[in-house]
C-alpha cells in the first residue's frame, strides 16, 4: 500500500462537463438535511429490495410461468441490463432537467411499473416490464448518491456514505424474508406490490425537503455516444444469456452478437477521445482512484448478485429449506454489512482506508471458500454464520471504497462519477448472474457425465441381491430413475461448490487495483 502520490485532495484543472459552466460547489445547505437524508436512503431501499426481494420468488415464478431455468433468470438480468442501460445518462439528465425532478419520475415510474410486473400473466410480459423497471431504477441509485455527496462536507462524507451504503443494504437483510414471508402467505406477485407504499414516502418526501438546483435547459446531448454504449451493453447481455441455449460459438448469431458488442465499445471509446462534446467527462477515466473503484464494483456486484441468484434454489432445491427459512438464512448477510460500514466509517479516519479494504476483500475470499464446501446437510446456523460474515466483509470494503473514488475528484463530476459507479454495479451485477448461471448449468453437464461414466453394471452395489441392490437395479424402470436422481443431485452439488470457488478468485483483481490507489490525508 506504499502508492501515496499526493495526500490532499486534489485541485483539477481540467474543464468542467459540457454545458455546467464553472465548477460546482462542494456543499449544498439544506435545512431539512436528516429528512433529506432518510429520504434518498428509502427511496434507495426500494431499489435494492427490488433484486433481492426477487430471488426467494424465483421457483415460484418458475413454475407459475411455466419457465426454464435459464429463463427465469431473465426475471433478474433483464432488469439489471435495462439499469445498466440507462443509468450512463442519468448524470447528463439530471444537469439538464434538474437532479430533483429527475429523480421523482424515476422513484414515480418505478413503483408504476412494479405494479404491472405484479400483474403480468406471461414470462414475455414479466420480462417487458422488468426492462422497464429497470430503466427507472436506473437513475435512483446515482440521484441518492450524488445528493448524499452534496449535502455533506468532505469531513462527514464517510458517514453519510456509510448512511447511503444502508439503504442499498438494508434491500439485500429485508428482501429474502420478506420475499419469503409474501410468497409463502400470498403468492409471488407481491413481491412487486410491496414497492408501492415505500415509493408513496420516497415520492413525498423528494417532493418536499430536496432543493431545486438549477437546471441547463440547453444542455446538449450525445447520442453517439449513448447510442454505442446501449448497443454495446444490450448485445454482450444476450450474448451471455442466448449463449448457452445456442451452444455459444458454434452459433452464428452469437458470434453476430459479439461483433457488435466488441465494435460498439470499441466506437464508444473512441468517441470519449475524441469528440469535443462526449458522452461522458474524460477527466473521470484519468482520475486513479475513480477508476480502480470503479472496476473494484464491477467485481463485487457480481459476486454479490450471483451469490444471491445461486443461494435461493440451492437452499430450497437442494438443501430442502423451506421458503421462509432461505429467507432467514439470507437475511444477515445485510445485518453484516450494514454493521462493518458503520464500523469503516469510524475506522476511516483513523486507518488507511485501503487497509481496511483489503483486509475486508481477504475475509470475502474465505467466506466464499467456505460456501465451496457446502453440502446439502448444511445447516441455517451455519449458513446464517457464513453469510453474516459475507456481508460483513463487503460492508468494509464498499464504504472505503466509495470515499476513495471521491476523494481526488472535483465536486462538477459527481453525477456522471455515481452514474458511472452505478453503471458499473449494474453491468458487474448482470455479468455475475449470466457467467455464474452458465458455470453452473455447464458444470452440470459435465459432473453428470463424469459420475455417470462411473455406474457400470459390474458395480458391487449394482450386484448385490439385497433391497438396495433390487432398488438401484438399472434394468429395472424404478432403478434407471432413482440412479438417474441420484448422480444428477450430486453433480448439482458439486456444480454449486465450484461456483462458489469460482467467486472466491473474483477477489484477486480488487486487491491488486489498491496498490494503484492514492492514500488520502484523514488529518
């Protein structure tokens, strides 16, 4: 951690965003500044429960939708996908329009459309809706954070991030007993339904205690730019989705769809170099700290949604908890995050905040090792023990990291920086899910196959006379099905652990990038 280039923040001298004129203040006053705060944190809340609240339902939706596996997952990538979308320009429109009136269509167009994810009779439909949903839900995260940034000096800002960070968390300990608790009661389209009183409060609350900031009415647009990045987004997510039905490169259309992603960065890349009027701020992308933290997000969103994604049918399919007890199991992986924020918050001021990212990230490694040695015997407490650690160890490297990204960048890039950090979460989230999905169902195929070869006739198991040996018989119906049941649980079993194996080398690339950080003055 010797990289300690300046240790005060830093003074840019590189222009301003198009059409924002001079630099922006560091502080906005605000006399409703706590109701303000619980305000974007609620609204935040909403958002994240979204995702997480989603995941128990998943089987249920399954079924009811008469949905594959690889399909139901759309319910989850579709939305992310759409936020990925959407969330690069929420910085440009939040300048233009106002941060304050964009964020009420957002929060208002939100709870609009879970309403009717609530009420889709089709998984087309779901899907649909769900796109939508997460192109509203794309501009909640970056609008709370850039107006937590504002109404905060840089002396509180760990903790007001910390206070942010708890309403992204608190969706994560909420949504998989709540989740749980609506299924099982009711049924799984109130899942949905239970977004509209949060977003009554939030709409409210925004309407009367955020300040207008003014707005740049002529700012302009770049929809070159825009129009590169979405294209490029939306083809690598059906690449990652359509690959494994379409046995990825031996299809023409996946190999089309990778073209198109790979030109359309390519383009969007030059544009940010060259244009005059970019996209986005090309200040952002020379700034160290923004840029390690942002690749460090795309890291561990991954890892954080692909662990949700894969721990709800684990839990309930394999291990044989019921929905409302997934829904506890999952739930203090936010009581630990929520708790080693407040702890980094404290630590920050004190303790080089890379530090204690690493220490956190090295933690992560070994909660996630020790998921890959699960079985399905495992029991809630120590599931609950694992996953409190999990959360745990995320917490204290999220909110250092969020005020490292921060700490070297000019107040005038803030709302293309936290739409850029939620871009980042969004697009690590999807890639999490489809990639870890794939490992898994690919794993499958392949553990199946290995354990099958084993099974021969010639098995002393196989030839035994007594019950078992008549109730495994493979020339028998009933035996082909149970030996057929039993290598498929065990290659599920093992598909599972590999994953969770996988997740646990994720970590290696956010701990290299804390080298190249700057360490920050905290006297």
């Amino acid at each position: 951690m010797a990289t300690t280039d300046r240790d005060t923040a830093r003074s840019d001298p590189a222009r301003p965003p198009s059409g924002t004129g001079t630099a922006a203040p560091d502080t906005i006053a605000v006399p409703n500044r706590g109701l303000l705060t619980a305000t974007a944190m609620l609204a935040m809340f909403m958002q994240s429960l979204d995702t997480s609240i989603c995941v128990v339902a998943l089987p249920y939706m399954q079924g009811s939708l008469s949905a594959s596996a690889e399909e139901i997952t759309w319910v989850l990538t579709s939305s992310v996908v759409a936020a990925a979308i959407m969330t690069a320009p929420m910085g440009w429109l939040a300048r233009k329009f106002g941060r304050k009136q964009v964020f009420i269509v957002c929060v208002t167009g939100f709870v609009t459309v879970s309403m009717m994810c609530g009420a889709a009779q089709t998984l087309s439909q779901l899907v649909a809706f769900r796109l939508m949903q997460g192109m509203f839900g794309a501009g909640i995260a970056p609008s709370a954070q850039a107006t937590m940034l504002d109404i905060y000096p840089f002396s509180q800002r760990a903790q007001a991030m910390a206070m942010f960070s708890m309403g992204v968390t608190m969706g994560p300990m909420v949504g998989p007993t709540l989740g749980g608790y609506l299924t099982d009661t009711m049924n799984w389209r109130w899942v949905f339904y239970v977004n509209l009183p949060v977003g009554i409060l939030a709409v409210t609350g925004l309407t009367f205690f955020m300040p207008r900031v003014p707005a740049s009415p002529h700012l302009r647009f770049s929809w070159y730019g825009f129009g590169m990045l979405a294209i490029g987004i939306g083809a690598l997510q059906m690449v990652l989705d359509r690959g494994q039905i379409l046995d990825w490169f031996t299809s023409r259309e996946i190999i089309a769809l990778t073209v198109v992603a790979g030109l359309a960065f390519y383009l969007f890349v030059v544009h940010l170099g060259t244009s005059e009027r970019p996209f986005l701020p090309p200040a952002l992308f020379k700034d160290r700290n923004f840029v390690s933290a942002i690749v460090m997000v795309f890291f561990l969103s991954g890892v954080m949604q692909a662990t949700s994604a894969l721990l709800a049918p684990y839990l309930q399919k394999l291990a044989g908890f019921p929905v409302q007890d997934a829904g506890w199991a999952m739930a203090p992986r936010g009581i630990g995050m929520i708790s080693a924020m407040f702890l980094a918050s404290r630590l920050g001021m004190k303790v080089d905040q890379r530090k204690i990212m690493a220490f956190g990230l090295t933690l992560l490694g070994v909660a996630l090792y020790e998921m890959s040695t699960w079985t399905p015997a495992v029991t809630l407490q120590r599931t609950m023990f694992t996953l409190m650690l999990q959360g745990f160890s995320i917490g204290l490297v999220f909110n250092p990291m969020t005020v490292m990204a921060y700490i070297t960048l000019p107040a005038q890039y803030r709302g293309d920086a936290a739409a850029v950090q939620s871009l980042a979460r969004n697009i690590g989230s999807a890639i999490g899910i489809s990639v870890l999905t794939f490992t898994l169902t690919r794993g499958f195929q392949t553990n199946h196959a290995a354990i099958a070869a084993g099974i021969t006739p010639f098995e002393r198991l196989l030839q035994a006379h007594d019950s078992v040996g008549v109730l495994l018989d493979p020339g028998t119906r009933r035996g082909a099905i149970l030996l057929e049941q039993m290598i498929a649980y065990q290659a599920q079993i093992i598909s599972y652990n590999n994953d969770f194996r996988l997740m646990a080398l994720a970590i290696v690339p956010p701990l290299v990038l804390l080298f190249l950080m700057r360490r920050h003055n905290r006297g």
